[in-house]
C-alpha cells in the first residue's frame, strides 16, 4: 500500500513559487525570527533571478545585521545600488540600520545622504547608529540639521539624543529635550522616554532622577531596573532596597536584571539574611539555574562574609561557566585561601572549561603573596601565551603588576614592549618598577617616552617619577618634578599632594611640606598619616605626637594611625602612652579579630615597653592569628631573656599549624642566644635551612656567629663564616669580635678588626671595641695606637643616649650628662642608689666597660 502513494505524490506537478511568494516565505521566516533561513531563502531567489520587494528586502537586512553578516550585506547593498530599490526610504533606512549595527557609520552616512526622500524613521536610524557608534556630538548635530528640515521628533528620537547629552555631559541640551517631552506629551505616554530620562539625569543628580522617576505616569520594569541600579552605583544600596519592595507592593514582577542588582544592593549593606531572602525569591520564581544570578549570589556570600555558602552553592551547581569558576577562585583568593584557588584553578581545567583573561588575571594576584609566586607567575604568563590570549591592557597590566612586585625588570620591559596599546597604567607601572629597583636614569628616559605619546601623564605618573628621589641630594629635583605639575596643569590629587609632601619631608625641606600639608583643603586620613609617619621616620617623636593629637580634633585615626604612633612608643619604650592609645582604640571599638595589625602593633608595643603580661594578654584574646602576632610574642620574649618561653611559643606555634617565616628565626634564635641556649640555637639553625627551605639572611648568620662565640667556639665561628655563600658584612664579623672581647681573644680580634676597618672604614665604634679589648688584656701600646689611628681619621664616636618618659615629656641624658635643670636631684638619687646596692653588698663587675675616653 506504501508503494502506489508514494509513487503518486512523486508524480504530482510542483509550481515554481512566483516571486510573490517568494517575499511572502521570508515574511513567514521573519515572524519566526528564523534569520538564517531569510538569508537562505534569499539566497535561492538570487540564483532564479527574483528580485526582492521593498517589504522583504529590508527583513533580509535586517537579518544580515543580526548574524553580523557584513560582507553579505554589502553584497545585497552592491546589488541594487543602480535600481529602483534604492530611492525606498524603506529599504535605505534598513541599509543605514545595517551599516551602523555593523559598527559601519560612513557607509551609513553615505547611503543617507544618497536617499532624496528622507523621513523620520531615516534620521532616527542614522542618529541612533551615531550613538550605537559613540559618535555623540554628530547624534546631537544631525538633530539639530533634522530640525532644520521642518521633521519632529518622536519618541525614539528624544531617547537617542538623551543617551548622547548623557554621554557628553550635555546637561543642559539634556533639560531641553526634558522640557520638549513634558510639552509635546511623550514624557507621559512613552515608558522609554521616562527611562531614558533616568539614565541620563543620573550622570549628574540621584535627587533630579527621583523626581523624574516619581513623576512618570508610566512605568515598566524597565523604569523601575533604571531608578534601583542608579541607587546602587552610587552606593546607596538601602534606598535600592526599598524602591525595590515598593516595586513588589506595587504589582510590578520583578525580572532577572531586578534579581541582579537587588543581590548587589544585599551585598553592598553586609546582610545576609536579607540576602538569603531574596536567593529563595530566586529559586521560587526559576532564576536558581540562570548563571548569571548563581554568580551575583556566590559573589555576595563572599562579600558578606559567609565563604562556606558561597562554595556549597558553587558545589550545588552542576553546570558551571568560566564566569563561575572565577567567582569561586576570587573568594579563596580574598579569605587567603591560596591553595584552594590553585586547586579550584586545575580542577576547572580538567573539567574541560577554558580559562579566559580574567581567569588569569585573578590568579597573577595570588603570586604575590606566595612562596614561590613567581614560578607560580611565569607559568601563568606562559598559559595566557600558549591559550593565544590578546594582551590586552588589563591582562598586561596585571602581568606588570605581578613582575613589578618581585623586582623582575627585565620581564615588565618585555611585557611592555609586546603591549599593542599601553594605558596610563602600563606607562606608570613601567616607571615605579625602574625607580624602585633603582635605575632612575631608565625611569626618567621611559618618563620622557611617555611624554612624547599619545598617553599623558596623571597625578599617579608623577607620584611613579618621585620614587627616583631618595634622599636630601635630590630636593632641587623634588621641587622640578612639583612645578611640572603646576606647569602642565595635573591635578594635585590627595595621592599626589601626600606623595609631595613625603617626598619633601624625605628630602628635609620640612617648611615645603607643610606648607603643601596646610595648604590642602581636603585632607584625609592618609595625608595625616603619612606627615606623621615622616616625622617619625626623621626621629622626631615629639612633632608627630603633637601632630596625632590636633588630627584626632579633625578626622578619625585609622588603624594605620594607631601603628605609627605605637611605634613612636615602642622607639621610646613610653608604656603609659601605649596604653593610652589602647585605651583610645578600644573606645573608638577598633576591631583588634579584624585588624590583625593593629593588633600586632599592640603586641610589639607591650613586649618592648617591658609589659610582657599585656604582651601575652593581648596575644590570648585574638580569636585568630597570624605568623607575625607569634612572631611579636616571641620577640617579646627574646627581648627580655625569656628563653625558654620563646621555644615553648615557637613550638606552640608549630603545633597550631602555622609556618615560620625568616623573623620566626631570628627571634627565636636570638633569644637562645640572650639566655645561652646555644646548642638549641644551632640545632634551630639547621631547622630552618633543612626542614622549613628557608635561605638563610646575614641577620641569621650573625645569630649563629654570636651563638657559637658566647660558647667559646671562636675558631668555629670564623670558619663557619668563611664558609658562608654570601659574603659576610660587618654586623656578622662584629658579633665574633664581641665574642672575642669576653673570651679576651686579642689575636683573632686584631684580624677581625681589619676585616671591619675595610668594610666600615668611618665607623668609630670598631676603633673604640678593639681599644677595649686590648685595654682588658694590659696591651696598652695597641691601645695608644689605636687611638692615634682614630685621631688620624678625624672619628668620634657618638655618645649614647638614654631616655625616659615622665607625664608625656621625654628626658634625654648622655654620660656624665648636666645639662638637665634637675640634673642635682637626679644625681643625688643616683648616689644613693649607689650607696644602698654596695651595702647590701653588690660588687659591680667592671671587666666589660668600654673605655671610649683616653685615660
């Protein structure tokens, strides 16, 4: 039975299809938005030779722009240049569309001036593709022309030219159409136009934009999308908040753009409850599958600090994008979690997802905070090559970055050089990396480059070129670099006008600094910390405590406030002033669980105060810590003698899973040291090179050399530094000479001492050490000789100072000191004291003073 059917329905007649219904299938094709059957179909009518009509032929265009078939567009365009299609505003108004979709605006331009009949449909597609095209002022002059021509605007023309206004900061040509919608009555009845509104007036006033939102008489989701987000951008995410319940009360559905900004308004104010709320909006109304919301979700957790429901909800999603796995890698990456990132990183790789650029961009940030992050970061840079990414300037920029903060030159130069298009960023990365790693004169010659380009220098590219100073040597060069400036009109920025007064600081004109310092009408919390930390830096306590005292009647201290002032107390062991400022941190509720720094600095201050109690009290409450706070608390205890605490904290330390650095060792190595645990000390050496892989610095060396010195093992300890593989400098070979003082070693402290003269030739301090020991041992001609080699040389050593802290005043002395105005009291008290330790039966030791005067 099948076979005589499907005979007879082969041997039925098949019409050709007039070129009527030609037109009419891809009519039907269209309405089916079928784009690329229209082009096949139009294909077909090519090879019978039926030409289109001037209703198909613009969908067939149409068409061409959506599948961002250019080359068969112009092809179509080619093909009827010389007929009669041509003078159909239909169809050059869909050649105009076309061209300027396709990123195309002078052959848009062209055709339009060709077209004699032009209406406003034309005029609107050629003004909307100069704003498609970021053409802004010629949208706005084309209106202008179009008004000249006696054409009205639509709706759709006042939306074009509001995102033009918007774009070039036209605020009032912006008012102007405002004021022609209210009057011809398009701000009323068209939704968009209200929108558009939104959107524009939010480039310059959130009140203005209100107004114009609660004014509209009709609204869509779309309104509603505008007014929410522009809150948001602006930080007012509680104001977002309540627009969007608003929304919900007024019978508005929300839709997927809604769900996107509402999760950024969650994260924005910190509440993960709220934020949980609107995820089960999410999932009751299907948003839970669309990516795009799993990752504002995921990103929110993250940022309201809920890490664990950020990677149960990545684990719970069975099909992840890129997008996705590098939300995930970025959360390890922001709670430190360096680890998981790279193995989250090779995870995603095996599960077949292709890395993009952000992808490596994310992970060249972790390098910097790894061991072995420049391995880490090569091989990253060698996938991004290998993968055939672009080098564009966010990828190269953050390649820059990475080399820039392990000091490889040689390797920003080459990322540099193969950038196609080098931003102000690129150029000032290039710079800072040169200055620091001390090759100024490269830095100034890039600096001269990037003055003859197309890029030009900004607050941040002069702040990269002052890093060349360093010292008082170059003021005359710190105050060129500041009439450059004023000169060529960069704008004196905060980051900049702080730069410059550091700098001038650094470069002891103290007046210019000020004067930069008072004269800037917005200072913030960084400018005053960095005049404060200047001052410290330069030894003056005094100013920068005066200086922590008016700021505070100014602007609230930070915890970088605190620290700078801590270690002014620290430098002068002033404990009743640390407490003070604990005492102030804890009323301005600093969070010491938070700030780990802050809290540190608190640690370092008590233990060098000589209050190990607080030390180890402020250490306890730390609901988390970090290798420095247990480096604090061990060098708190090495300070003080504590020995065996030291060990006992270092093991602790260990037990708890945390991984020593280098200052981990030298604390603990110089506290074995201070309480004569020298083989504990040596075996602590070896620890650190063969078990932790940590290369040893000479300030590591030295500990061993004074180690092995206070046991007597001389002869070991020079040994050991002829056989060190860096070359020893002279704090190492004067711990060995300080060695030889208490084991009266005057024949190897005569060879050491040459090897100091060499290497501090104007050190006055080694002539006075050596004169000493040769003073213990009776070798008075050596002392005699001595002394006339320190004449010779013009030297003297400065006197020491001490110091005491009475009610927030210190108190220098030097020996035989009496300059002080109660200088009878204080030394009336001293001999007492004398008088009272001799007749309880002290015997002072005198073996071991330094004679620094002859006698």
């Amino acid at each position: 039975m099948d076979m005589p059917v499907s005979l007879s329905l082969q041997n039925l007649p098949i019409k050709e299809p007039k070129p009527k219904d030609w037109n009419l299938i891809i009519k039907h094709h269209a309405k089916l938005k079928n784009d690329h059957a229209i082009l096949s179909t139009y294909t077909q009518m090519e090879s019978l030779g039926v030409a289109p009509d001037n209703t198909s032929l613009p969908l067939v265009l149409k068409a061409c722009a959506r599948l961002s078939a250019v080359e068969r567009g112009k092809g179509i365009h080619s093909s009827i240049r010389n007929t009669g299609l041509m003078k159909d505003v239909r169809i050059g108004t869909a050649l105009v569309d076309f061209y300027c979709k396709g990123g195309l605006i002078d052959d848009a331009v062209e055709v339009f001036d060709e077209m004699r009949e032009r209406d406003l449909v034309l005029w609107n597609a050629l003004i909307h593709g100069y704003v498609r095209c970021c053409c802004y002022k010629e949208a706005i002059s084309l209106f202008m022309q179009m008004q000249n021509e006696g054409l009205k605007p639509n709706s759709r023309t006042v939306v074009a030219l509001l995102s033009a206004c918007r774009e070039v900061s036209e605020l009032r040509s912006g008012q102007e159409i405002h004021g022609y919608a209210l009057r011809n009555g398009l701000f009323d009845l068209d939704a968009h136009v209200g929108t558009a509104l939104i959107g524009f007036y939010l480039r310059f006033d959130i009140k203005t934009t209100r107004l114009t939102f609660d004014s509209m008489v009709v609204r869509n989701i779309i309104s509603w999308n505008a007014i929410i987000t522009g809150y948001v951008e602006i930080g007012e995410y509680l104001m977002a908040l309540k627009l969007f319940v608003q929304m919900l009360v007024d019978g508005v559905k929300f839709d997927y753009v809604s769900m996107l900004v509402v999760i950024q308004a969650c994260a924005g104010i910190g509440s993960i409850e709220l934020g949980k709320q609107i995820h089960e909006m999410a999932i009751k109304n299907s948003y839970s599958d669309d990516l795009f919301i799993v990752n504002a979700l995921l990103n929110m957790y993250s940022e309201c600090g809920c890490f664990e429901l950020s990677r149960k909800l990545f684990e719970f999603v069975s099909s992840r994008d890129v997008a996705l796995w590098n939300s995930m890698i970025s959360a390890c990456t922001e709670y430190g979690f360096y680890e998981e990132a790279f193995s989250l990183f090779s995870k995603m790789r095996m599960e077949g997802i292709r890395e993009d650029e952000r992808t490596i961009v994310i992970m060249l940030s972790v390098c910097e905070d790894l061991a072995d992050g420049l391995r880490n970061g090569k091989s990253l840079h060698a996938l991004a090559r290998k993968s055939g990414m672009k080098m564009d300037a966010s990828l190269a920029n953050t390649l820059l970055s990475m080399y820039a903060e392990f000091n490889c030159v040689e390797s920003i130069q080459k990322v540099f050089a193969e950038m196609k298009y080098s931003d102000v960023i690129s150029w000032n990365t290039l710079i800072r990396a040169l200055a620091c790693n001390g090759l100024q004169d490269e830095a100034w010659k890039i600096f001269g480059v990037m003055r003859e380009s197309d890029t030009k220098p900004n607050s941040h590219t002069i702040i990269s070129i002052l890093a060349t100073c360093e010292d008082e040597t170059c003021i005359n060069i710190v105050r060129a670099i500041h009439g450059f400036v004023i000169k060529h009109g960069i704008e004196a920025d905060l980051s900049l006008n702080t730069a410059l007064t550091d700098m001038y600081m650094n470069c002891g004109d103290e007046a210019a600094a000020r004067t930069l310092f008072e004269g800037c009408p917005s200072r913030d919390v960084i400018s005053w910390n960095a005049l404060i930390a200047s001052y410290i830096k330069n030894n003056e306590i005094g100013k920068a405590q005066l200086l922590f005292n008016r700021m505070i009647s100014e602007v609230n201290p930070n915890s970088v406030t605190i620290i700078n002032i801590l270690s002014s107390c620290t430098q002068l062991a002033s404990l009743p002033l640390g407490q003070c400022l604990h005492a102030y941190a804890n009323r301005r509720q600093f969070s010491f669980g938070f700030d780990l720094s802050l809290a540190n600095a608190f640690i370092s201050m008590y233990a060098r105060s000589g209050s190990m109690q607080n030390a180890e009290k402020m250490f306890k409450i730390l609901p988390k810590r970090n290798v420095i706070s247990w480096n604090a608390l061990i060098t708190g205890y090495s300070m003080h003698g504590h020995g065996h605490d030291a060990i006992h904290a270092f093991l602790q330390m260990l037990e708890d899973g945390f991984r020593p650095n280098g200052a981990t060792f030298v604390a603990v190595l110089s506290a074995c040291r201070h309480s004569g645990l020298i083989e504990m000390g040596l075996q602590l050496f070896h620890t650190m090179v063969r078990d932790f892989k940590i290369s040893p610095e000479l300030v590591h060396y030295g500990c061993v050399v004074d180690l092995l010195g206070r046991a007597g093992r001389l002869d070991e300890g020079r040994e050991f530094i002829e056989s060190m593989p860096v070359e020893a400098d002279a704090s190492v070979w004067r711990a060995l000479l300080n060695a030889c003082r208490l084991h009266s070693a005057t024949k190897l402290a005569g060879t050491i001492f040459e090897k100091l003269v060499e290497l501090e030739p104007m050190n006055a301090g080694n002539y006075v050490l050596i004169s000493n020991i040769y003073a213990a041992a009776g070798l008075w001609m050596e002392v005699r000789l001595i002394r006339t080699r320190l004449r010779e040389k013009g030297l003297e050593k400065p006197p020491g100072v001490s110091w005491i802290v009475v009610q927030s005043q210190v108190h220098c002395f030097v020996a035989g000191d009496t300059s002080h105005l109660q200088s009878d009291v204080i030394y009336a008290s001293l001999n007492s004291l004398s008088s009272l330790i001799k007749e309880s039966g002290y015997i002072p030791d005198l073996q071991l003073v330094l004679c620094d005067e002859e006698g």
